[in-house]
C-alpha cells in the first residue's frame, strides 16, 4: 500500500467498481504489467476483490470493507498535500 500507483488505484475506486481499462487509462502511462501486479498484491492483501461477469464477458474491481475503510487514511493523505505540498 506505500507506493503512490496504489493510492491512486484505491482513489479510483472509491468512486465506484472499474474495470481494467478504465483504471488503466485513470493512471495514464501505466503498464498493464505493473497494473496487473499492483491489483493482485491489493487483492491478496484484502483491499479490493475482482468480480467476474459472464453477460458481457468482462471483469471488475471494487473495494472490499477493509479497502473502503482505508478511504479515510487516503483522505487524510489528500488533505495534507493540499495544504502543505
């Protein structure tokens, strides 16, 4: 959770659950590599969980309690670089 991509993927999806692409484009000039290895650490640590649909075929990422609960240290974060960065 300490590098600055992570933070942005848990900003994005505060919002509301996003798909790859979508979440690939917010961090513009992401690999989808590193994208891909950022969102199964922030799964397996229990921040997001990925949902699978079959009608459209496609997947998504949303925040699970624990992640939605972490928005407050994110806001936190947000606030102080607004007034002192």
């Amino acid at each position: 959770m300490g590098d600055p991509c992570s933070l942005l993927i848990m900003r994005d999806l505060v919002k509301e659950p996003q798909r790859f692409g979508k979440l690939e484009d917010s961090l513009g000039g992401i690999s989808p590599r590193t994208l891909t290895i950022k969102l199964r650490r922030l799964e397996k640590d229990g921040f997001i969980v990925r949902r699978s649909f079959t009608k459209p075929i496609h997947s998504q990422y949303e925040l699970t309690k624990k992640g939605a609960a972490f928005n407050d240290v994110v806001e936190a974060m947000r606030m102080y670089g607004k007034k002192y960065l």
